[in-house]
C-alpha cells in the first residue's frame, strides 16, 4: 500500500498531533484510513516525519509522529517563474507543472494582452485556489518546500523587483536557451495566452532580460512553462 503523504500549514515536531479540520476530514472522512495506518507529514520546512494513525474520529483525527528525516533537496537551480495570467485550467497547469519541476518562486503576471482581471475577494480566492494546486503538486512529487506563490502585479512591477543572475524573456525568434552559461539564479518571463507585446518584450529587455527561444514551434502559455523548466534543468539543474 503506498504511503499516504499530507502537507500541514503548521511546525511539526516528534509526538502526537491533532491534525487541522480540512486534513482530519480528507484523511478521515475521503480517504478513510484508520486507526493504525502509517502516514508521511511535511510542514515545508524541508524536513519530513513519519508517523501512525492513532485516532481517527468524524471530526478528530490524532497522529503520532516518531521519526523524522531531512526531505527532497531542491534544485540547485534557483527558478522563478513570471507566468502570464491566463484564464482557468491553463494557470492551474502552469502552477501545478512549475511546481513539480522545481520552481522556488511563481508570481502571475498582469500584461497588455491578459484577459484575466482579478480584483479584491476574487484574488483572494484565487490564490487560495492556486496554493492549494501547488501543495497538492508537492504532495505527489515528494518535494519537502512549497514553491514561494506571490499575488497576481503588473509586469512592470516584476520586471523592477525580479532578481536573478540570468533573466529570460521566451521569445520565438531569439538566441536558444542552450546559448546562455550556467547561472546560480533564473528567471523566466513567460506571456500570456495571446503572447507578449513587442513593447512589452523591449521593456523586458531594457530591464536586464535577454530573449530566448525553446525551439522552431510557438508554445501555448500552460506549454512554455513545462518546457521551459524541463530544458533549464536539464541543462543546469537536478535533471
């Protein structure tokens, strides 16, 4: 039976627990383990604790924790992903997909051609949304930190605070991503589902970003990000 691996948004420590209402339910009431199941808990600290079942009620739900271990390393690649918002699904993907990829930082980018606007209790809801996609990724790919997820700004906004030693806008016609040197950092400027502007691809660039291209065919924006992380950490990473 594979064991069954939950994030808790709380410090962990060896001993007994009593579990958050939304974990207690899922645990107990959607996947009805019981009382003696053997459990796996990450609280993003890096570290991991395994532990037993030791009640599992309609409401309650106790763990015993006895014995800890550091988790997955991270990529020695420090990725942060500026995605373009996009509408529905395809965002979840883009989040979901840089997660298990090794992404250390994603912010949702407000461009020219976005189509999403999110404003007040919608954004909260949103992100809410998208943290639970990135925990659920790092649930199932044993990653032991959450991805950093910063709220939705405009581009011009990530383009002034990005910090990384190599910064790249994905471009169709542009130099190819195996032409740059291995770097410490990364960032990657991804636009949204109708592209970035030539303005907007000039701004980058005079904000210290160079284009790049993954290959002779144009990505979807969900695509770009896959690729692109796949390539970088290939090239410089964990791959």
């Amino acid at each position: 039976m594979r064991l069954s691996r939950f994030f808790i948004d709380a410090p962990l420590s060896l001993g007994q627990h009593e579990l958050p209402e939304a974990q207690a339910h899922y645990i107990g009431r959607v996947l009805r383990h019981s009382t003696g199941d053997a459990v796996q808990l990450f609280d993003g600290s890096g570290r991991e604790f395994l532990g037993e079942l030791i009640e599992v009620g309609k409401k309650n739900v106790r763990v015993d924790l006895r014995e800890t271990f550091d988790g997955q390393a991270e990529s020695p690649l420090r990725v942060h992903l500026g995605q373009g918002l996009s509408r529905g699904e395809r965002m979840d993907w883009a989040i979901q997909k840089a997660t298990e990829l090794g992404a250390s930082e994603i912010t949702p980018i407000v461009s020219e051609r976005c189509e999403v606007r999110l404003k007040d209790e919608r954004a909260d809801k949103r992100m809410a949304h998208w943290r639970q996609v990135a925990i659920s990724a790092c649930e199932q790919c044993g990653r032991s930190v959450l991805p950093v997820l910063n709220a939705p700004i405009t581009l011009a906004e990530w383009l002034e605070s990005c910090e990384a030693q190599l910064k790249l806008v994905l471009h169709p016609v542009a130099e190819p991503l195996t032409s740059h040197d291995k770097p410490a950092s990364l960032a990657f400027l991804i636009g949204p589902e109708g592209g970035l502007s030539d303005a907007e691809v000039e701004q980058a660039k005079s904000a210290g970003f160079h284009a790049a291209r993954l290959g002779p065919r144009v990505l979807r924006t969900e695509t770009a990000p896959v690729v692109a992380l796949s390539v970088a950490q290939q090239l410089w990473g964990d791959f």
